[in-house]
C-alpha cells in the first residue's frame, strides 16, 4: 500500500513539473535562420511561430520560390530545435522516469 501511495505522489509531482514546463515553453523563444542569415523565424518554446523576418536583399519579385524555400527551411529549423528542448526538458522533469513524449508539433 505505501508503495501505491509513492506512485501516486510522484504521478503528481511529475504532473506538477509538467504543467511548470509547459508554462516555461510558452515563455520561451528559439530561433533559426537559412540563407545565411537572409531569413530567421522565431518560435516559441511549444514550436509556434512567432515572428519571421526576412532580409530585404532575398527580395526577388522573379525569384519567389528560393524566399519561400528559405522560409520552409528556417520554419522547420526553428521548430526542431524547439522540439529538441522541450524532449530534454521533459526528461529532466521526469527524473528519470521512463515516459512516452508526446508530439511537440
């Protein structure tokens, strides 16, 4: 029975530290750019955009494939390294506790 009674506790600490992180993410901001630095996304810590900006210079009214390409690039460079950080705060939460991570995206 005290064991019972550990699991349940530590179930809630760990649903405590979770609800702490996620909160954490929110607040937190990655970014990454492509075309060497011609265009950088910003994400938070979730992996939802929050701002892009794009140098003026890879504006190309003839050339809108290559900005959209490095847009998708930055995107998807931003949110992995997102994805990245929430996996390793999720198990230093856990504490070693072996968990599934569900999708960040």
């Amino acid at each position: 029975m005290a064991n019972l009674q550990q699991l349940m506790q530590m179930g809630q600490q760990l649903q405590a530290k979770m609800s702490q992180l996620q909160e954490e993410l929110a607040a937190r901001e990655v970014s990454a750019s492509a075309g060497g630095g011609m265009v950088t996304v910003t994400v938070d810590g979730k992996g939802t955009v929050r701002a892009v900006r794009i140098d003026p210079t890879v504006v190309d009214p003839a050339d809108v494939e290559m900005l959209e390409d490095l847009v998708l690039a930055a995107v998807a460079e931003a949110q992995k390294k997102a994805q990245a950080q929430y996996e390793e705060e999720v198990r230093k939460a856990a504490g070693g506790l072996p968990i599934q991570l569900p999708g960040l995206l």
